[in-house]
C-alpha cells in the first residue's frame, strides 16, 4: 500500500507492519491510523478507507488551502483533527490525545 506524508510530500511503500495495522484497520472500518513517515519521522494520518485504490493517499480539498495548521493547545507538538467516529463528532490531537 502506498502512503503520502502531508509533512515532506514523500510517498512510501508501507512495511509489512504497517500493512497488517491498515488491513485490520479497513476491515474493522476505522476512520483514522497513524503511521510514522520513514523519510522525516513525522506522524502521519491515515484513513485507510482511501487505501482501497491502491494509490498514494490524497490530501482532502481546503475550504482554505493557505491556512496553517492548528497545534494542540495542549502539547504544542501535535496538530489537532477534526474526527467523525460515527457516533461522536470532536477535534482531538493525535500526539498527545487531548480532545476538545
């Protein structure tokens, strides 16, 4: 499977460990898995439903494609998400877990 890293644009081939975290993740209908990108070490959001295709992840369109990120208020190391689990709607911060 095939990974693009929102960080340095790298796109990898995921390792077979990471392969069997997406493979189980697809098939319990996860929405969001994190991966560590092996060019510059960053943490990478993955939904794996867009995995399917077999094709380099694409980021989802900006209503603002120049606004930055927002880092957690919390650790200032992650940046926080919008998450729709299916039952609950919240943003929440991949690093450290904070949820607002």
């Amino acid at each position: 499977m095939k990974v693009r890293c929102p960080h340095c644009q790298k796109t990898f081939e995921a390792d077979q460990q990471q392969e069997a975290l997406l493979t189980y993740a697809i098939g319990k209908g996860q929405r969001l898995v994190m991966l560590d990108c092996p060019a510059c070490y960053w943490n990478v959001p993955i939904n794996p439903g867009h995995l399917l295709s077999y094709e380099a992840q694409k980021d989802e369109p900006s209503e603002n494609p120049n606004a930055e990120p927002v880092k957690c208020p919390e650790c200032a190391e992650g940046i926080m998400c919008y998450v729709e689990d299916g039952k609950e709607k919240f943003w929440g911060c991949g690093e450290c877990g904070y949820v607002k």
